[in-house]
C-alpha cells in the first residue's frame, strides 16, 4: 500500500510474486530482508521444494509427518515453530432454518462432538490439534482452559456430554435428525470434517458432508443456502475485533451468516472493542466468548 516494509516488484499469475525492500520505511534497519520471490506451488510441493533448497520459509503449516520428514532430511538446518494457529475452525448453524432455530438443537449438536480426543487424534496427521474458544488458544484474552471445560461441548466427559445431547434432541422430536454438512474443498478442512462420525458423534443425528469449491461455497453461505457449515477464523491480525465478525448478526457484519438477530452479541462486541484497559477488556471479550459458544 506504500507504507510497508516491501514494494511490489512483479506478479506472474500462477507463478510467483517479486517485492523489493522500502528503504523509507519507518523501521529504522528494517527490513531485514532486501526483497522476496513467493512462489504459487500446489501443497504437495512445499515439502520437496525446501528439501531441495528451492524455498527458503514456509509460512502457513505442514502436517506432523511432514514436519518428521523436513527434520530427519534437513536436521539442524530447519526451524520448525510449533504453536497455535491463528486460524481456527467452527461450525455455523443457520438460524433461519429449522430445526437450527432452536437452542436446544444447537447445544446437542455442539455436545456431540469430542472436541479433546478429536483434536488429539487429527493433531497427528495434520496441523489442527489445540482446542479453543473463539479468541487463539493461550492468547491473553482466551478463555481459561477450566472455564472453557465448563460449557457444553468442551468437557472431558465425552458420553456424558453425548447422553445429553440424545436427550436435547428428544426434548425436540428430533432424535433422528439428518442434515447436510457444507465444506469447502481444501485438504486443511478434512480432518475436521470427519470429526462427527455418520452417527453425529453418537447424539443420533445423521450429518452428511457436501464439500465444493470456494467460490460456490461462499455463495452459498452468503445467500442463506446451507444447513450447517463449516466455516474458519482465519484473519491477519490476532485480535478479537477481527476474531468474532463471523459470530456477529448480519446487521452488524454481512458476514454474519448464521442469520441469528441476538443483539446481546453485538452489543458485547462494540463494549469490547470500545474498551481500551486490557484488564477490562478481557472480562468483557470473555464473557462474549461464553455467550456465543453456549448461544450462537
């Protein structure tokens, strides 16, 4: 945009992306770096090309068993940094539709799912591991692991959590319930796809899985055209301003796209943001992380 520690150089489309360093920018010393080539390579790539010296940093993430092999090939010579995402995956109930309009329904889905031993089990093929509410698992302003144990959904006793949920839906004529699971066609999102069994986790419910390309995808959650999807929080900034867009109504963000008009969530995100002491800041941002994870 002018100000940042790069100017744009090139662009070949399906190529690579050439940026040179700015030498007004107002880092004195930085950047480091004297210009960067990025390089548009299909995933499969990423792993050979830094083997084979081809690419100096990868900086989105690679699976456990791709990190074993980039470490056993390269030893001291790689870094590998291990920690939370800024990027986190969550299911969307479409509010506008039966039978997601009911709590009762939403909370039962969210109980059926093991969030601890899936995250344990996809962590070993993937990236995808650490359990969390909607702010970065660990971040300052994240829910406490203990607090988070207490909502549904998130304890440790996966059958107990499962019985309920099979009462929920009972409560609701729904014990048989069948709906569509929307996903975007991206390896990142398999695991996490699969995590609900075909029996939705052992609630009862029967989810099937619909996956298409981006483009369609989005389409369809913008326009209302989904029952459950499985959407992301994946932004460039880690701070929960940007984090909670998606878990706002669709008056206060068009990508609000549960539908839902619970203003008490809006209103919860504008006393965060207009809250400038991190101490109050927190109580606020939590007490919003609870709502939306018991509520939305």
């Amino acid at each position: 945009m002018g100000s940042g520690a790069f100017q744009f150089v090139e662009h070949v489309q399906g190529s690579h992306w050439v940026a040179k360093r700015f030498g007004d920018y107002f880092g004195t010393g930085r950047p480091y770096l004297y210009g960067y080539r990025a390089y548009f390579v299909k995933s499969t790539a990423v792993v050979p090309g830094i083997i084979g010296g081809q690419f100096d940093a990868e900086f989105r993430f690679r699976t456990p068993p791709e990190r074993d092999l980039l470490t056993e090939k390269l030893g001291d010579k790689v870094i590998v940094h291990d920690l939370p995402l800024l990027a986190g995956n969550i299911f969307i109930f479409n509010t506008r539709r039966k039978p997601f309009d009911d709590i009762r329904v939403r909370q039962a889905l969210t109980l059926a799912v093991d969030r601890w031993a899936g995250g344990e089990n996809i962590g070993k093929i993937s990236s995808l591991r650490y359990v969390g509410g909607v702010n970065r698992p660990g971040s300052r302003m994240a829910l406490p692991e203990a607090e988070l144990a207490a909502l549904p959904g998130y304890g440790n006793d996966a059958e107990a959590a499962r019985a309920q949920a099979q009462r929920l839906l009972k409560e609701v004529g729904q014990e048989n319930l069948s709906f569509k699971s929307t996903v975007r066609v991206l390896k990142a999102t398999r695991p996490v796809a699969s995590t609900p069994s075909t029996d939705g986790g052992g609630s009862g419910s029967k989810p099937h899985t619909s996956s298409s390309k981006s483009k369609h995808y989005q389409e369809n959650l913008a326009s209302g055209n989904f029952e459950v999807g499985m959407e992301f929080i994946s932004d460039y900034l880690d701070d929960p301003t940007q984090n909670f867009v998606k878990f706002l109504s669709k008056r206060a963000s068009p990508l609000g796209y549960s539908g839902h008009e619970d203003s008490n969530i809006d209103a919860l995100y504008e006393k965060q943001r207009a809250t400038l002491d991190p101490v109050e800041r927190t109580k606020v941002l939590r007490e919003l992380d609870t709502y939306v994870l018991t509520t939305a």
